[in-house]
C-alpha cells in the first residue's frame, strides 16, 4: 500500500474518532489506572466510547509505524525509540489518569495507553530483526573476508 494512503487512513481513523467522541458525553469516571477501563464491566457498560478508544489507538498505533517506513533498514534504532515512545505514552496516560489532571480528555489517556501497549509488540520484533540483520552483517563480513586471507596465503 502507498504510504500516501496510509497517512489518509490515519486521518480517517482520527476523524472517525471525533466524530464519536461528538456523539456520546465525556467519560466521568474515576479510575485507579488507565488499565481498569478494560475490564468487561465498563467495556460493556460503555461500548460506543470503547470503540472511539479503540479507534484513537489504533490510529496512535500506526502513525508512529507509518513514520519509520520512511527509515530504510535502521530495524534496532526503530525498536529502542517505540519502546522509548512506548514507555513515555504509558507513564503520560498513567499520570493524567491517576492525578485526574485531565490536561487532555480520559478518552485519549486511555488511546494513548492502549496504544503505547501495542506498540510493545513491533518494538521487540524490531529488536529481534535487528539483532538478526547485524548478526548476518558480520556473517557475510566474515565470508568475504575469508577468501582474500586464503589468496594471500597461497601467493606466499
């Protein structure tokens, strides 16, 4: 998929994500940490916000995954900063739901939560793949390498 389309996906997830926060009233709930809005009593209790949450994270979700498509290669850098972002998002919604600060709405603590969750997932196979990419580095390093110490070898 072209990544043009992808920027006007997440624009779209935004958008969509607006437009149900318009149509129901702010959460006024008082939660302990962001994690408890997950249980299945409020999930239920509030399925049209839910949806705008999960919609929000989504969007949170790939963005981040959009913008390191224009990285080529880089596999270990793209998982240390999600897992940086990823830790930043959680201690940012943990502290505006536990202090009540509400510096944005409880709706996007929660997104950004459940966004920064996620994106543990494509941060360790980042750490994995680049792990495996400078394995295979100094393998065929290593290859290449070999036969022109055989040659020198030979011409001696």
């Amino acid at each position: 998929m072209k990544k043009e389309y992808t920027l006007i996906f997440i624009l779209g997830l935004f958008l969509l994500a607006y437009v149900l926060d318009a149509a129901v009233d702010p959460l006024s709930l008082r939660l302990a940490t962001p994690y408890q809005f997950f249980q299945p009593q409020y999930v239920t209790q509030y399925p049209f916000t839910t949806a705008s949450i999960i919609i929000k994270a989504l969007g949170l979700f790939i963005a981040p995954l959009w913008l390191f498509s224009f990285m080529e290669k880089q596999f270990a850098l793209k998982g240390v900063l999600l897992l940086v972002l990823a830790a930043l998002m959680q201690l940012y919604a943990l502290q505006d739901v536990v202090t009540k600060a509400e510096v944005v709405p409880i709706e996007w603590s929660l997104s950004i939560s459940l966004a920064g969750v996620t994106l543990l997932t494509p941060m360790v196979l980042y750490i994995i793949r680049g792990i495996f990419a400078s394995m295979h580095g100094l393998l065929t390093e290593s290859q290449q390498e070999e036969p022109q110490e055989e040659k020198e070898e030979d011409v001696k």
